[in-house]
C-alpha cells in the first residue's frame, strides 16, 4: 500500500514539474542551439479558404541573425540589394522644347477661306527622361533623344536635389547624350560590361521620369532577363541607328529612356532606349544601347565636347539584277561602291570603285543598310577591315579611321 502511494507521490511531482516548466517556456524566446534568440514566431492566415504560414519578426530590421552559420530570414534578396547599390546614381531629367506648330483657323474668318488658314506659332513642351551619374564630377549619361531640342534642362538627384543642366555633347545617330551639372561627390554607377551577356540571365531596369511631377525622387523598378544581344536596327528609328542592342523583357515604360539596365551585381550593362509596341506600353520587347559602346561615346565627348566625325572616304549604294548581272554575280548580297575620294584613307588602303564590299570588320554587309550599322560605331583611331569582291578575287582593305576636316 505504501509503496503504491510512493508512486502516486512521484508521478504527482513529475507532472508538477512539468506544468512548471511548460509556464516558463511559454514566455520565453525560442533558442537556437549556441543560445541565441530567435524572436520569429509562426503565424496562420487565411486568404481565400488558403491556409498560409509565414515567419514574422519583432524587430524592424529586415534580417535576423539564427546561427553562427549566418542562416537569414529575410525579404532581402539578389535584386534589392542591385537595386539598392544603383538607385542613389539614377537622376530624372525634365526637359522643356520649343515647338513650331500650325494652328487651325476658322475658314469664315479668314480672307481667303482656307488657303492659308494654318498660322504657324511656337509653343513649349514638356518632356521627362531618365539618366544616371556617368562621374562624380557632375557628368550625366542618357539618350540623345531625351534631350535634343531643349531649351532648358533640370535634373532631379536621388535625395530630391535640383540642378540646372547643360548638354556637354550629343551622338544623335547612336543615342547618346552627356549632359552637366554643376556639384562634385556625386554617387557615379558602377559599370559594367556588355561583351560576357548570357542569354537568360537577370536583367534589372531602373528610371526616374516622374520625380519633377509627383515630387518623388525615388526610382522604378522592373525586372526581367536579357532576351536577346546583337539587335541592329536603323529604319524607322528617326534618323537613329542601333547596333548590337540588348533586348530584355523588362519593362522599359515611357519617360525610362536614358536610365541604367543592370545586372544581378548592380553592375550597368545598358542605358534603355526604346520598346516595340503597339498600344505605346510594354509588351516585353524593351532595348537598351551596351553600356561598352556607351562610354566610348561618353568619353569621347568629355574629351572633345563632340563626337568626332570619321572620314571614311567612300560611297556605296545597293546591288540590283542590272549591275549583278553585268558584273557576273552570283545574288545580290553585298554593297557597290560607287565613289572613292582622291587621298582618303580607303583610296590609299587600296578601296576602288567597283569593288563589292561583303564584310566591315565582324560584320556582315548584305546591303547598304547593314552597312550603315556596321560603320556607326567605329571611333577615330579604330582600325578597319573591309572584305570585298574584285571579280574573283576576295581581298581585305585595311586602314586606321581618321576624323574628318571639312
């Protein structure tokens, strides 16, 4: 009997104790395995009959430490942290042109009943880009097309500053634009390069166009990977040609022109340019100028405060049936040229009139089209290689492109 109540006693105490220690460790913190906190509780909600659970935090940071192998909980991610590095170098531009319209008059008042019923007047035009803090000296980089035509230009920083601007100088045919203001210590980007792309890899878009309107100087963001590299076009681009562009699907919307698409690492491989679309908005066909041939034009400006003409010293037009089949040729593929200048550097390299160009440097002339392209990008001081056809012989001009002195 004794011995029962012995162990009536004991299982008393043990449950007890364990009430007790079941009231302690309902207020305590959960711990890891070293004794250290770990504040995140588990929660349960509902949203549409969908049971979720989520890890919370009670502190405002947005990582908590839990191990000494620095496992973080966290919404932080790869993207955040490029933006993050980024955002403080993108800059809004607001932009005032002066147009010359033709204003319709009234028929009844005019004196010659319609003939000369369109006035011409000027008015001036709002537009918005964006750009990024080429140097810390006040250099901004963006696309040409952002601010051709302005009378006046500010640029709205990171942190809310205003600057007046100036165009330092401008390539209208490849889209580049450098512009100045007038501080020091700014946030410059952190370049990076357009020649290693891969095809699928994280590709961020960055643009600040409504910091003068909304009174917001912060950027927006979009996300996507890069689609495509080595896009040319020049037709129906208004007089603009686009060699070896980056085509991504993030979205490049109205007024992100000129500012920076990154990678993964907050590096800028690009200044975005222009989309294919048909309602005006993004449909994932977004492109941006390679950041390498970026700052070849930027530097070049800086430099000389233009981009320096080439004189290549030669013209060219397109094959048809007649010239193809007078001079025995096999398709239409390649250039004519038509023209060689006494005492250019073609003409003293070799180049002749008749001579069918197939290649300028790696790439590929089926027409005069693609040779527009492959010239655009060539600088003074650049070496060229031309691949042309004189009867059946496949000969390689070479010369040293030089500026040209009207």
């Amino acid at each position: 009997m004794k011995s029962i109540q012995v162990i009536i006693m004991f299982l008393l105490l043990a449950l007890f104790l364990l009430m007790v220690n079941q009231l302690i460790n309902k207020d305590a913190p959960a711990t890891t395995t070293n004794g250290d906190s770990f504040e995140g509780i588990f929660q349960e909600t509902e949203t549409h009959n969908v049971k979720k659970h989520f890890v919370t935090t009670r502190s405002t940071q947005s990582e908590r430490m839990i191990s000494d192998n620095e496992f973080v909980i966290t919404r932080a991610n790869a993207v955040t942290r490029a933006v993050q590095l980024t955002e403080p170098s993108v800059v809004s531009i607001n932009v005032i042109k002066t147009q010359i319209v033709r204003r319709s008059m009234n028929p009844f008042d005019n004196p010659f009943f319609g003939f000369f019923d369109y006035r011409p007047y000027r008015r001036e035009v709002q537009s918005i880009g964006s750009g990024i803090i080429y140097r810390s000296d006040g250099y901004i980089l963006t696309n040409s097309h952002v601010v051709e035509g302005a009378t006046q230009i500010k640029v709205i920083l990171n942190d809310a500053r205003q600057y007046d601007a100036q165009i330092t100088g401008i390539d209208s045919v490849l889209d580049i634009a450098v512009l100045k203001i007038d501080e020091d210590n700014l946030p410059a980007a952190r370049l990076g390069s357009s020649s290693d792309l891969m095809l699928g890899e994280t590709t961020i878009a960055i643009g600040n166009p409504y910091a003068f309107l909304i009174k917001d100087s912060k950027p927006s963001v979009s996300v996507g990977v890069v689609s495509a590299v080595n896009r040319n076009f020049s037709h129906d681009t208004g007089g603009k040609i686009y060699q070896g562009m980056i085509q991504t699907d993030a979205a490049i919307n109205p007024g992100n022109s000129g500012g920076p698409l990154i990678n993964i690492l907050g590096d800028v491989i690009g200044i975005n340019s222009f989309i294919f679309s048909e309602s005006g908005g993004s449909i994932g066909l977004g492109f941006a100028i390679p950041i390498d041939r970026s700052v070849r034009i930027a530097n070049e400006i800086i430099k000389f405060g233009r981009r320096r003409e080439i004189w290549f010293g030669f013209k060219i037009q397109d094959l048809n049936p007649m010239i193809a089949s007078y001079l025995n040729l096999n398709d239409l593929n390649g250039v004519i040229v038509s023209v060689v200048d006494d005492n250019s550097p073609a003409a003293k390299a070799g180049l002749k009139r008749g001579d069918i160009i197939k290649r300028i440097n790696q790439h590929v002339v089926n027409n005069t089209n693609n040779a527009e392209v492959a010239i655009a990008g060539i600088s003074v001081g650049d070496d060229i290689a031309i691949n042309v056809l004189r009867g059946t012989q496949v000969l390689t001009i070479n010369f040293t492109a030089v500026e040209f002195n009207p």
